[in-house]
C-alpha cells in the first residue's frame, strides 16, 4: 500500500534531480546518455536489484528470521519499548523507528565504506561503484552484487528482527534511492552550512574523483556529520579534474562482477575460445531478440 504512494514520489524525485542537474551542473556538458547509462540502467537498476531483493529478503533475512523463531530465541524489542512509551499505535512511532534506523546504518555505512576503501580485497567489492567516469543520477545503481548483499542485509536483518513496523523497511529503501539519487546528481550545490549535516551532490562528486587526496575522504552517504566528526570531509572550492578509476576497468555488466575474484583485460577477453564462446552466446540470444534490446544489453565497443 505505501508503494503505492511512494513510487511516483520517487519517480517526481528522479524529474527534480534531473532538472537540478540541467540547471546547475557541476560539470558542464555531460551527456545524458554517458558511456554505461544502459548497462547502470538495465542491468543494475532494474534486473539486478528485481534479483537482489529476492535473493537478500527471501533466502537470507526470512530464513535467519524463522530459524530464530524455532528455536525462541527473539530480538523483537522495539514493539515492547514502544508499547512501555505508549506509542505504539502513533504515526510519531514509525518516524522514530526511520529516524533510528536511518542514523545507526548509516553510521555503519559510513565505517564500511572507508574500511572498503582502505582494505585491497573490500576495495574490489566496491571498485565498480567507482569505475563510473561521467558521475550522475543514475551512476549511484552501480554496485557489484557483494557489496549490496552485505550492506542491504547488515541493513534490513536489524530491522525486521527488531520487530520493526512493517512500514519501515519500505520507507527506509524509500530514503535510500532519494539519498542515492541526490548524491550523486551531477549537482553543484553545496547547502553551506546544512552540507556540514546532510551529504551534498558536490561532497559526492569529490568521492568519485580520480585524485589520491579524495580517495580517502567524503564517505559519507545520507549525512556529512560523519566525515567532519572523523575528519575525512574534503570539499574544496575547485572543482576535480577526472573521475572514475586510475585503472583499465571492464564495461561489461558480467565482467565487471569477475572482475572483482580474477583481474583480467576485457580486451583480450576474445582470445580465449571458452570465454569467447560463454560471451557469444548471450550475444546471439540478445541478438535474435527485438533490436531495443540489442542496444541496451550489450556493452559498447569502442
Ligand atoms: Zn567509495
Ligand atoms: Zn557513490
């Protein structure tokens, strides 16, 4: 039911960034349709997270969940705290759960992610967030599918064996692609002193730099306060020179994902008759099907 009012609120939300990134660009002349726009579209937007969602939620949190309640054992505190203030059956609760989930994780996220950026092998979980060059409101999607499994599950586990509202967890992912979307909007807005608490579109940008000295800062997600409490806000008045990855990264949505357990040079992928084959394959399939999806399965070759 909630959904049903949130989708075009998000939707309206996608216009609105869209529109702030036409208005006030932090870099000029960045095409809307940038090199992995279909392969951050198709691919990790739309089949990966459909996937994800099944795969965290029926097949790890519910199991976990129904393990624990055959064995009595039960976490389920937040009703019993709630029902103690009296407040179980006001709207206030349900704000206050948001409001207590959204702070604690994104605590957590903030430590994980510096810690990803600070470990080679956690790094390799998350290098293809970073391995977008032309950062805009879509590039946020990019996520290799390790790194959305720890993080959502380290995310929505508390809740729902908290015994949370069940209108939490949509709002809660609700806020997630609101944040998602805004941070990494092609955006030059910096909301001055409001930026030192909620995260800005150019802190974000900074964070997705190719530049040693923004490699270890700016790791907040939905609240700034992190970087400035720990140190590790940098946002100058300049503005960076390049994004992306200082390295070769592969364009292809499945080699992107091997490529975090085997480094490879997707060029020299063809050479291998296995490989070859396993690639061709999908090719011919998406190929016999209506060119639309030719286009926007496939990887561009340059
Ligand atoms: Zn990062
Ligand atoms: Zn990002």
């Amino acid at each position: 039911m909630l959904e049903i009012i949130l989708t075009p609120v998000l939707f309206l939300w996608i216009g609105f960034i869209i529109l702030l990134e036409k208005k006030y660009p932090f870099r000029l002349g960045l095409p809307f349709f940038r090199e992995g726009f279909w392969i951050d579209f198709v691919w990790y937007t739309l089949i990966q997270s459909y996937f994800l969602k099944i795969l965290i939620f029926d097949f790890i949190i519910l199991p976990i969940k129904s393990n624990l309640e055959t064995s009595n054992i039960s976490f389920s505190i937040i009703p019993n705290l709630l029902e103690k203030f009296s407040i179980l059956h006001s709207p206030f609760s349900i704000i206050l759960q948001v409001l207590f989930f959204l702070i604690t994780h994104d605590l957590y996220i903030y430590l994980f992610h510096r810690w990803q950026h600070n470990n080679k092998w956690l790094w390799r979980t998350h290098e293809a967030h970073h391995s977008v060059k032309e950062v805009d409101w879509l590039a946020g999607s990019r996520s290799h599918i390790f790194e959305i499994i720890i993080n959502q599950t380290i995310e929505f586990l508390p809740i729902i064996l908290l015994g949370a509202s069940p209108e939490v967890v949509p709002i809660k992912a609700f806020l997630d692609a609101i944040f998602g979307l805004w941070i990494h909007g092609n955006i030059n807005i910096k909301l001055g002193w409001l930026g030192k608490i909620i995260n800005t579109p150019v802190a974000h940008q900074w964070h997705h730099a190719d530049d040693k000295q923004v490699f270890y800062a700016n790791y907040a997600t939905k609240f700034s306060f992190w970087d400035y409490l720990f140190g590790t806000a940098h946002v100058p008045d300049y503005k960076p020179t390049q994004w992306g990855l200082p390295y070769l990264f592969p364009k292809d949505y499945f080699a992107q994902h091997v490529f975090a357990i085997k480094r490879f040079d997707e060029r020299k992928l063809f050479k291998k008759r296995i490989l070859r084959e396993l690639y061709l394959i999908r090719i011919r399939a998406i190929k016999k099907s209506p060119k639309v999806f030719e286009k926007v399965l496939l990887p561009k070759t340059k």
